[in-house]
C-alpha cells in the first residue's frame, strides 16, 4: 500500500520514526482545518491523536493564525539573552498564572520537549553542586516512562520500549521503579500501588541522599503504552521524595495544556513539582516551543556574583516571538471558547462508548479515559512498540479517513478539543467496524 501521491523530492527526506523500507511512503497533506487533515488527492483525515499531541482549538485555529501573522509583522526573532520582549513576558507572566499555586515561578524557555527535560536535570544537577552538595547526582525515574530523545532524556526514559540499544553505552545509569498503572475497574490498584511505593522507599532509603531529583510523567505516561496512574499514587511519590529533598520533576509535555480534564495534571492530583516541563501543545501545536519553570527556590541557587552558578544553557530560539504569541493567543482560547468544558464533554463520549466496545468477550482490554484522552489495549499482551497489529491497524483506520497511531497494541484516542460529538462518535464506529473486522 503506497500513499506517496507521486513525491518526486521524497528521496531527500528521512522521516522521524519510519523504516523507510517497510513504511508506507507519507501521505502528502495540502491543509488542515479544526480536525481535519486534507491530502493533495482531497482525501480527508480525521486526526484524533491532535497530530502528535500538539494541536488544541483545532488546525488553523483563526486567532491564533491571527496572532503569528501580526507578532511576525512587528518582530520575529531577538536573541534571547540580553533581549526581551512582550510576547515572552506575557507568557512567561500567564504561565505562572494558570499553573496552580505560586510555587512554580520562573520560566526558561527552548524549543521542544526534549531539550526541555534536558534542561530539567540540568538544573537539578547543577542546583546540588551549587548548593555544596556534589554528591547528590543520581535520578529516578519510572518504568515505560519516556522523555524524549536526547541523551539525558533517553537515559531517565530507557525502559519506555524504544530501541535505544545502539545508545547503550552513552546512557548514564538512573534508578528505575514501577509507574502504579490503572484502568476502569481495575480490582487490584492498592495493592499495585503499594508495591511500587515500596519500591520507590527502598530505593529512596538506598540511595535517597545521593538522589538529585525524580522525574515522572503525572497521571499519564504517554509514548511509552498510555499507562494512566491514580491522583493518590502521585502525591505520595511527591511526598515521600519532599521528605527526602529529592527535586521533584514533572513532565507535562504530553498532559500539560487541558489533556487529563484540569489544565494541567498536577492541579488535577493536587501534587506539585518543583521543576515542570511543557512542550507540545504550549503554541496550540502551531510552532515548537517549551518552557522549563521552576520554584523560586531553586532559581536562587543560580544568583550569585559567580558567572559560574549561572545556568550556561539555553538555545538559539529560546523565547522566539512568534511562538510566544501562538501560545499566548492558545491560552486565550482557553477561556474565550469554554474550552475546559468542551473536555468534559469530549470524556464523557469517550467514556461511553468505550463502555460500548468494551464488551464481554471483547479484544478490548484494561479500558481508560481521562479528560480528553482515551486508551486501551488490543488483547492481554503487554504493549510492545514493534507488535505488528499496530501497524496494520494504523493502515486500517487511515483507509477509514482516522488519523490514529497505536503504539503497537495500545491504542489511544487524543483529539483536538473542537472535535465535534458527531465527529468523535463517527471515530468510534469506525473503530469498531475495524476492530470486529479481522485483525
Ligand atoms: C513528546 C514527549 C517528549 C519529547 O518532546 P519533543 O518535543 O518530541 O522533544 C518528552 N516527554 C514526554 C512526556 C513527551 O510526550
């Protein structure tokens, strides 16, 4: 099955996560509109994963074309150190707003969500050595968690089911333990939950006073099998590693911006960091940006007559203008359309007719929905990246006009929030059909 609609350039172009050899060639898309995607043929595609996870009010959202069009007018990029601007105080101000309390207070900006955890444990490192404690350099982190791709984020992320492999040797060593994984009526959550607790105090009791700072992605683990975790579980990893003065980093790269139903994870566990990563969907999913904010707190360690306790760190678009005001305009929308609201109703068809095809005797297993992400896997088997069903699947739902990427038996369902009721359930039928189709 090739899709490639006639690319002549395609030879120059090697694509992020494809084996060019087996992969379909891409399909070659022409415009987007709220959920839609529209290739070159005028074939529409509905994308209900938020084409990796960035996409918010929807594609081409006016207001924020709106807002690109008129910051590149004005002023498309200063560099960042000895310069500022509106469109980054604002956000960086807005920011901090909307995070729950006032803990998180100082924003560092960059460009994409790895370099953004890499800056994350960066800090965490260097705010031990600053502060005298040089041995505190060791992390945690949690099983099928992943970070993204650079170095320092594939080490805390080398169980998340990715071939890293060939990297092997480059990673340094990190401390893993289980994420307490749940799903709908899930009978035996306590006692999971308790034995990864035990895990994390073992390990913290170990090694606790050699630990810079833990990182977990809150309530929903994305890439590495939607493994989705209770409110309780996480305040009390915070607690136990606040009682140690273990740095608390969370990633919410993937559930930051109103994903799980609150507009970031941690307000929804009522659990707060000490570091916070935000990617993805930050500009709306129109440009790349992301922001690394920390507490006061640790901020101070890096204030010192010394050039060298400042963090020497950054990219070359850090605070870029444009993206800036995407994300600005993106926050705005927030309020203007009832955006929280339109999640509740997006959870609720989700819960529905994921009770629908969850039925006995169903390849549906472990269901679980939270605010506008759905997900289950297809039999019992643990989910595994290369399974060929996904694959398979992937081509399936494309032929049906779905935009759906399974990470191999796990399937999850993401879209933007202006996907409509009529929309969403033509998704589920459409799964369906092609769930009770063979496979
Ligand atoms: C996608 C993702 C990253 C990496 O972000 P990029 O912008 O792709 O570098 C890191 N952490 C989580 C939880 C993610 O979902």
């Amino acid at each position: 099955m090739n899709h490639n609609n006639n690319i002549a350039e395609i030879e120059h172009i090697w694509h992020p996560y494809t084996q060019a050899k087996t992969s379909p060639g891409p399909i070659k898309v022409e415009r987007a509109t709220g959920c839609k995607i529209i290739d070159v043929d005028g074939k529409e595609y509905l994308d209900m994963i938020s084409s990796w996870w960035v996409n918010l009010h929807g594609h081409s959202h006016p207001k924020i074309t709106e807002a690109i069009i008129a910051q590149t007018k004005k002023l498309a990029h200063v560099m960042f150190a000895s310069f500022t601007h509106e469109p980054a105080l604002t956000l960086a101000r807005k920011l901090c707003e909307i995070l729950p309390g006032n803990k998180l207070s100082k924003v560092f900006f960059s460009d994409n969500g790895t370099f953004a955890v890499e800056t994350a444990l960066k800090i965490a490192l260097q705010y031990w050595y600053n502060k005298g404690q040089k041995n505190r350099t060791r992390f945690i982190a949690f099983q099928n968690g992943y970070h993204g791709d650079g170095f320092g984020a594939m080490s805390v992320g080398k169980t998340c089911g990715f071939n890293y492999v060939p990297f092997e040797n480059h990673l340094f060593k990190v401390d893993f333990v289980p994420y307490a994984s749940t799903w709908i009526d899930d009978a035996d959550i306590e006692k999971r939950e308790k034995i990864a607790l035990e895990a994390l105090k073992l390990q913290i009791k170990e090694n606790g006073s050699n630990t810079a700072a833990l990182i977990i992605e809150p309530l929903i683990q994305g890439s590495g099998g939607f493994h989705f975790c209770r409110p309780e579980f996480l305040r009390e990893v915070v607690r136990l590693c606040n009682e140690s003065s273990i740095l608390v980093i969370f990633d919410e790269i993937m559930t930051g911006f109103g994903r799980t139903g609150k507009m970031f994870a941690c307000e929804k566990a009522g659990a707060m960091p000490d570091i916070i990563c935000l990617a993805k969907a930050m500009s709306g999913g129109f440009l790349p940006l992301s922001a690394t904010i920390t507490s006061e707190e640790i901020h101070e360690l890096f204030v010192a007559d010394d050039i060298y306790k400042a963090l020497i760190h950054g990219t070359t678009y850090s605070g870029n203008p444009i993206a800036c005001a995407a994300a600005n305009a993106s926050i705005e929308v927030f309020s203007e359309e009832n955006t929280l609201e339109k999640i509740s109703a997006i959870e609720e068809i989700h819960l529905a007719r994921i009770a629908d095809i969850t039925q006995e005797g169903s390849v549906i297993k472990r269901p679980r929905v939270m605010g506008s992400v759905a997900a289950f896997n297809l039999f019992d088997s643990n989910s595994n990246y290369s399974a060929k069903v996904g694959q398979v699947l992937r081509q399936k739902f494309l032929d049906h006009g779905l935009l759906i990427r399974p990470f191999g038996n796990v399937i999850h369902l993401m879209p933007p929030y202006c996907i409509t009721a009529a929309q969403l359930n033509y998704a589920y039928d459409k799964i369906a059909e092609v769930l009770n189709s063979q496979i």
